[in-house]
C-alpha cells in the first residue's frame, strides 16, 4: 500500500517515473480510460477547494473509476466529534485510494498511520501541498525542457504559501538553480529554507521589487496572500506585488508566467492573453499529474517509511495535527539540523 503525504519521501527516480507516465497520458488519454475500472477515490476536504478536488475526482473519472466523498466537514461526522482517525478508518474501508485537505499541519501522515488504503496529502495547513509540485514540475519541463540551471521567480507570499515552500524544497534538489524571493518584509521565506539552499549549493537573492528582478527570471512563479494561514489578530501589511503587462516589458521572451491558483489581485487579467502566462495549462496539467499519481500509488510497490517514537520530544507548533488528536504516537526524526516533528515538519526547541 503506497501513500504520497511529502515529496521528500518518493526518490528522483520515482518522481521521474510519475512525471513519464503523466506525459505518455497527456499525449495518448484515450489508452488509459478504463485503467482504475472498479476502483474508488474518496476526496475528504476540510478546507474550501476547486482545482485539486475536481482534477482528483476528473483524474479518476478518466481512468474509469468512481469517487465518493465531501467538500465540507460539516457534512461529516467529524461535526459531530468523531476523531480524524475513526473517520479515516471507516473511509478506507470504503475506497482504495483516501485524497486528504485538512486545515491542521500532519493531518495527511495521520490518515496514512490509521488507512488500510492509499492516501494523499492535497494540501495539509501551510505545511505541504505535494501533488501541486509534482504539477508543477511538470509544467516546468513542458516549458523549460530541464530543472537544472534556472533562475527561478517566485513572488508574493513566501512565508504562508505552502506550494512556494514545497516548490522551492524540490528544485532545491537540483544543481545551478538560482532563487530570487520577491516579497515584502512580512512574507519573506523562512530562514531554514533558506538555509538549505546554501547548503545544496545554490544560491538565492532577495527582493521587494518584481519590476527589478524580472528581467533574469527563467520561471515567475506568482502566488496569492495566504490569508487563511494568517494568525489570528496579526497585523500584516499586505503591499500587493502585481504583476502586469507593463512589467512584462522587462521579462524575457521565454519567461515561463506559473500561479497555482486561485488568483486575487496580483496577476492583472490582460496579463491572460500573453504567450508567456502558462498558469491555466499548469491547472489543466493537474489531471494527467493526478492520473498518473492514482496509477502508481495503486499500481507500483513502494518501501514504506520507517519510524520511530521519541517520546521525550513535544512539538510545539500549535497548528499541529498533533494538538487536536492527542492519541497520536510522538514520532520525531533527527538529523544533523536539529530535531523535527513528523507530522508537520517544524523543528523542535
């Protein structure tokens, strides 16, 4: 039983596969429209969405399987004080295959603890949002034709945004790539992701002005205040970096325009008829991306991560699954950077 709660866990290699298969499916859909008959997805999504809950449910109506599932968790039992792991338990007995939002950092590793089926992690707090990577990336080499060796944009909310997180974490992974993190002072990306740049070899700049830096970019990859992720009765001064087409006139002629969408007011609408703005294709890769996911989670054999309790650790991060759902086991990993807690990633003290 194969699970994606974070990238980080898949090999290159793996990925590479993934990414193969979503473009043989691009190319030739037809072949693959009865791959999942009989099987079932079911979409458990306790925040607001569109793109990543109609591409899973389009992605397995494709492959000719069925879905079940909720947009909201009122209209689930969890409304009604039933622990996320009881619904989990009961949902994958249901299906084959668990797609997860949860507003809570972890909750994706929690379904897969307690899931007798596949699961995964459509977006869990600010922490990961690994299948938007994934169409991310594909995107990237639909355009750019490599993930080494660019200079990549990515502008707006750094700090919240957990799909600029994620994407910088996995480009990271390649040599020569160059970062420049346009934001204002409050939304700058985090200091460890930073950190692990210069580690990796690479190298970023920061910025407060697109107009500035948009002339080097190979990739602007734009995106949204994360306002849902703010906490509460902060004070937050949200100067808007907007894109436009008076901007453009700096960019290069092949400068790849990505927003994971939705979109409020930093990229101006004239800014849809440029040749250069590739975000509704980058949506529309999210089908061939999660087409591709369903039939190697179901299909590949997978090792499965192992872990280890460490109980004299207490993650402190009060947007942690761990928080809510207090039964959960205290699973921490160690490196040469400090200790982190696995559900959500943040460091111990």
């Amino acid at each position: 039983m194969n699970s994606l709660v974070d990238l980080n866990d898949f090999s290159l290699d793996e990925i590479e596969k993934i990414l193969e298969k979503a473009f043989e499916i691009k190319n030739c859909p037809e072949r693959f429209k009865n791959a999942m008959e009989g099987k079932i997805l079911a979409t458990l999504f306790f925040e607001p969405s569109t793109r990543t809950q109609f591409s899973f449910q389009t992605a397995m109506y494709r492959l000719g399987g069925h879905t079940i599932g909720f947009s909201n968790s009122l209209n689930s039992s969890v409304s009604k004080g039933e622990d996320l792991k009881d619904t989990i338990k009961i949902v994958s007995g249901y299906a084959d295959i668990i797609v997860i939002r949860h507003p809570l950092e972890g909750a994706a590793m929690l379904a897969s603890l307690f899931s007798s089926c596949s699961v995964v992690n459509a977006g869990d707090g600010g922490h990961l949002h690994p299948t938007q990577t994934l169409t991310d990336i594909f995107t990237i080499l639909e355009y750019k034709r490599q993930l080494f060796n660019l200079t990549i944009g990515v502008c707006g909310d750094l700090k919240y945004s957990r799909t600029v997180n994620s994407l910088v974490e996995f480009l990271n992974r390649f040599k020569d790539n160059k970062f420049v993190l346009i934001s204002n002072e409050d939304f700058k990306l985090s200091g460890a992701l930073k950190e692990n740049i210069e580690k990796k070899g690479n190298t970023f700049i920061e910025s407060s002005s697109l107009k500035d830096s948009i002339k080097d970019l190979d990739v602007l990859y734009m995106t949204r205040m994360q306002k849902e992720r703010f906490e509460q009765n902060q004070n937050k001064k949200e100067d808007l970096i907007l894109l436009n087409e008076e901007i453009l006139k700096f960019a290069k002629s092949d400068l790849a325009i990505m927003h994971p969408l939705p979109r409020t007011k930093e990229i101006d609408s004239l800014v849809d008829k440029d040749k250069r703005a590739i975000y509704f294709d980058q949506a529309l890769n999210g089908v061939y991306v999660r087409m591709a996911l369903i039939l190697y989670l179901l299909e590949e054999e997978k090792e499965k991560k192992e872990m280890k309790e460490k109980k004299e650790f207490v993650c402190e991060n009060k947007n942690c699954i761990t928080k809510t759902e207090q039964y959960l086991p205290k699973y921490f990993r160690e490196d040469e950077n400090g200790v982190f807690c696995e559900y959500c990633g943040k460091m111990v003290n």
